[in-house]
C-alpha cells in the first residue's frame, strides 16, 4: 500500500471522528497528509515505520502545522524548527497525521482542561479518555491511527492508555529527546508512545529514541532496540508492591488485576509481594515539584516573545505580562502557575520545595531497594478506577491528582514503565501498569508482549 | 500554613498574573485545599537520605564546542507580536521601576 493510500484513508478516519464529535484532533489537513505522503513515497527505501500513521499531542512541535499546546495564550503559534522526535518518525518513514487535543500545557487528568474543548471517550462520551494525552489516546482507541505520541509529566499518557484500553509507553528519563516538547516540568518531561499493540508502541519509541547533542538530558547510548515479545516469562520475579493494591481498589480494576496476575504465572513468572513505603507521598510531592517547575518554564508566556499580545489598562509592560497571562492561561494553568509560585516563595522554599525533592530522593530510593532485592519487573494497576464522568472532578483538584496516584511516583523516579489493557469493567477499559528498571525499556516491552498475547484485554472481567 | 486573599494577590503579583477579584474566592478555597494536601510530606522523616534527587544520565554528555544552530523554517519576526531592526518590540517599561 502506497502512502499516498494510506493518508487518504487516514484523512476520511480523521474526518469521521471528528464528525462524531471526539473532538479529539487540534489540526490536521488532507494537504499536509497528502504533503507528508508524497515525502515517504519518494523515500529510497521504506523505513522500519513505512506508512504508518502518527498523531502528535499538539505540545510536540512541528513547522508543518500549529502548536497551541491546548492554550489560548499560543493560539496561531507555528514552530520554526521540528522537535527531534518529529524528525526521526519522519525519517523512519512514519506519517505526521494530526496533532491531538490535550489538556492546556498538558495540566489535568482528563483533558477537560483544553482550551478548546473536552475530549470524549470514544466508547463512551459522558466519561472522559483521561489526560493529560487524552486526544492522543482517543485517536489510538477509536482507530483513527494505529499509534500517537503523548507527553507524560506525572503518568500523562499511562493513565489515559488505560482509560481508552490501548497500550501507553513511558520511557526512562532521557531515553528520547526533548527538544521540541514544550516545557512542562523539566525534570519529569517525556515524550512517550500510545499504540494499538506493544509493537506497535515499541517500534515508535525504537525509531525516536537515542542521544540528541540538542538535549543535554538524553542519554548518550544508542537507539533502543525493537524487542520481540518474550515466549514466556520463566526465570523472572515479578514483584506487587502492597501499597498499589488498596483494600478500597475498584472492584472491576482488582478483578482486571487478579486476571493479569494469573496469566502472568501461567506463564512461569514467579510474583512476590514487595513494599514502596514513600510511594503514597508521591501524588503530594509532584504537586509540589511539577508546578514549581511549570511557573519557571511557562514565565516565558508573557506577551512579548509569544502572541497575542494583552495590553492591560495601564499601557505598561506589566500590564502587558499579567494581562497576557492572566486572559491567556486557563484557570488549571493558573492554579499551578500560583502554586509553584507560592512553593518556591522566599519563607516558603523549604518547607514545600525542598522537603518534596528530599520526598522524591526516598521514592526513587525504593524502587532501586526493589530491583537491587532481585525483582525484575514490578506490577500494579495503571489507576484506581476505570474512566470517569466528564465533570466529576473539575471542581475538586486534589480530588483529580488522585486519578494519577499509581502512576505519579515512576514518573519521579525517571523510570520506564507501560500500561496495557487487561479487560473491560461494565465496558470500560481496565489496565495494569508494568515498571522496569532504568534503562530496562527492552525488557518491559518484551514481558510485556508475552502479557498481551494471553490477556483478553476486551472481555469483561469477573 | 493557610493561605489568605492577599497571599493569593501577592503570589499572582509575583507571577505576573493579572487574578480577577471574582475569581479571588474561588482560588483561596483550592489553594487552601492543596496546600493542606501536600502538607502530609511533613510526615516524611528528614533523615537517611541525600536531598537531591535528578533522573537522566549521571554525567552530562558533552557536545564538540563548535558554535551552531538549528536551522529556522521562519524567523522571530514571524512569530512574535511585534518585532524590529532584530529586537522584540514592548510597551513602556513604565512601573518596573516598582518591583
């Protein structure tokens, strides 16, 4: 199949879902498909990911078409350069499709924070696709594309995945560039991968992953390798930290989670409990170091470098900057920005700051205790609960961070980690979340294919 | 720590963040409620560890020290609201002088 095929059938995909109202594509045209298609067509030789459609979480950004990172203070902003990512998927021979809806500067757990709208759960629209990735989850999820990359901060694109039941790819910390990833929050920032299977997942990140001189964060090692997914799982120790499976666990996610543990064991893992004692301060301690972290990076929004321009009452360049910001920023954007603000404030750095950096030294502290104990991988859930209502937590922020409450705490640590479906609870998706240790990204994927091949990730569990 | 109005009007002060008065309540009551959620880390002992902990490679891997850039598909000009002879163009600086 031709890619020019490909980009038609992926533009009348493209269209559907949004005339069923997913609202989860930003931008995305049939001439800039066509463009893109016409560039892989005349490529000498089809690259490992030849033709295959790739939506982007529009904070990735690109020269083709607009960033607004789900914000109003960068509505009409078109990137002068490619993100690093963007130019490797485009060099392996992949189709830059659409960049996807997400939650305003990839703030929120259920993308009902975009300045353009709420995405929609495609298999069930009163409930959100969670977030902050969620327009790349739903596209993946509804089959607009076979894979879509998403952003994670504090479990961006692990809690949607499971949500939309498709699979959802962190890799450890450095692993891919960020350069061309607007900045959230820089020590946690990675570009990461939705896709309809491990594969499809693992052979994405493959081809976008591997030092880049234009970030200084990526690990100087080569690209990682596509894994194939292991026979079985004889030989390792898979281990279930006791504090990520609660007495008051969703019944559907407990039974999601019963079914993977014996699949698991039939497939000769051995599973032992093992503890992660700090990892319950980890939602506490991302809400301290996250929004610290955004209030220095977003500072750069102010009217000046940025448009549109807000020239408040005074005339003045303050006017300029609050004003600017104050219009431009969306009110979970402005709590964080506050947040951060306050927490890194003279009188108060150490009582907040500090104290959440020394709390995220003792997380990650137990994860290296756990491995170095000899587990191989560990295993949770991906979330407490299956989707939620749209609206059910928008009121209530501290009651939406805990829809990110097993997934925050690797995120600290720079570990890899993937969520993948495990069955349906009432028709709502359930996933388990497989951790690995750094670096170990192959290895993950690889157990985690031999997991997909037993699971019956779309039946109901019991 | 409880956070009041003009603790919410200073912060926004610092943060350059122009707050609406109607928004004021609003904000006071959700800040209130995540500062006393992340307050549990007062539970986490001070001791044991070291207090810094960053994720990446141990050692930052250095690039050949020649001079380069990316190459830009258009330029400043084009991006920022207004812009002249190579500079960003601003109102009056008017009341930094105050910070």
């Amino acid at each position: 199949m031709t890619a020019a095929a490909v980009a038609r059938a992926t533009a009348t995909r493209l269209a559907a879902a949004d005339a069923a109202g997913l609202n989860a594509t930003l931008h995305w045209s049939e001439s800039l498909l066509d463009a893109e298609a016409a560039r892989v067509d005349a490529m000498p030789a089809a690259g490992p990911l030849a033709a295959m459609p790739i939506a982007l979480k529009d904070n990735i950004v690109t020269v083709q078409a607009p960033t607004t990172c789900g914000s109003r203070i960068l509505e009409g902003y078109v990137s002068p350069y490619d993100a690093t990512a963007v130019q490797r998927l485009r060099s392996a021979g992949a189709l830059m499709a659409a960049k996807a809806n997400m939650d305003e500067f990839a703030m929120g757990s259920s993308t009902e924070h975009s300045a353009y709208g709420r995405v929609k759960h495609p298999m069930d629209p009163s409930r959100v696709p969670g977030g902050s990735s969620g327009g790349s989850a739903a596209l993946v999820a509804a089959g607009v594309v076979p894979a879509a990359l998403g952003s994670e901060t504090g479990g961006s694109v692990r809690q949607p995945a499971s949500f939309c039941g498709v699979v959802g790819v962190k890799p450890s910390y450095g692993r891919v560039s960020r350069f061309g990833l607007v900045a959230f929050g820089s020590s946690l920032d990675c570009i990461s991968v939705f896709g309809r299977t491990v594969d499809h997942a693992a052979r994405v990140l493959s081809a976008m992953s591997g030092h880049d001189p234009l970030d200084s964060t990526t690990l100087d090692r080569p690209p990682m390798a596509v894994p194939a997914a292991l026979p079985d799982l004889e030989g390792l120790r898979i281990g279930l930290p006791r504090e990520y499976f609660p007495a008051d666990l969703h019944p559907g996610v407990a039974a999601g989670m019963e079914r993977v543990k014996q699949a698991i064991r039939e497939l000769g893992a051995e599973l032992v409990e093992v503890s992660l004692p700090n990892s319950k301060f980890a939602v506490p301690t991302y809400y301290i170091v996250a929004p610290a972290e955004a209030a220095a990076n977003l500072a750069r929004y102010d009217g000046v470098r940025y448009g549109p321009r807000k020239v408040g009452p005074g005339g003045d360049i303050r006017d300029v900057y609050q004003t600017t910001r104050g219009e431009g920023f969306g009110p979970e954007v402005q709590r964080r920005i506050l947040i951060g603000t306050y927490v890194l404030s003279a009188g108060y750095y150490d009582a907040y700051y500090r104290k959440a950096q020394r709390t995220r030294a003792r997380i990650a502290d137990d994860f290296r205790r756990a491995f170095t104990g000899g587990v191989d991988l560990l295993l949770t859930p991906t979330t407490p609960t299956p989707a939620f209502r749209a609206g059910e937590k928008t009121e209530d922020p501290v009651s939406m961070y805990l829809a990110d409450i097993f997934v925050c705490a690797i995120s600290l640590a720079g570990l890899p980690a993937l969520s993948i479906p495990v069955g349906r609870s009432e028709g709502l998706p359930v996933g388990a979340q497989i951790i690995a240790p750094f670096c170990e990204d192959e290895r993950m994927l690889a157990a985690a294919g031999a997991v997909e091949r037993v699971v019956a990730a779309t039946e109901e569990v019991r | 720590m409880s956070i009041g109005r003009d603790d919410v009007i200073h912060v926004a002060k610092l943060a350059e963040l122009a707050v609406k008065d109607e928004d004021l309540t609003r904000l006071v009551d959700q800040l209130n409620r995540i500062v006393d959620y992340v307050a549990q880390l007062d539970q986490v002992p001070a001791d044991g560890t070291s207090d810094l902990f960053l994720p990446g490679p141990d050692q930052v891997a250095l690039r050949p020290d020649v001079p380069g850039s990316v190459p830009l598909a258009r330029p400043p000009a084009a991006m920022a609201p207004e812009f002249a002879d190579g500079f960003f163009l601003v109102p009056r600086h008017g009341a930094m002088e105050d910070l």
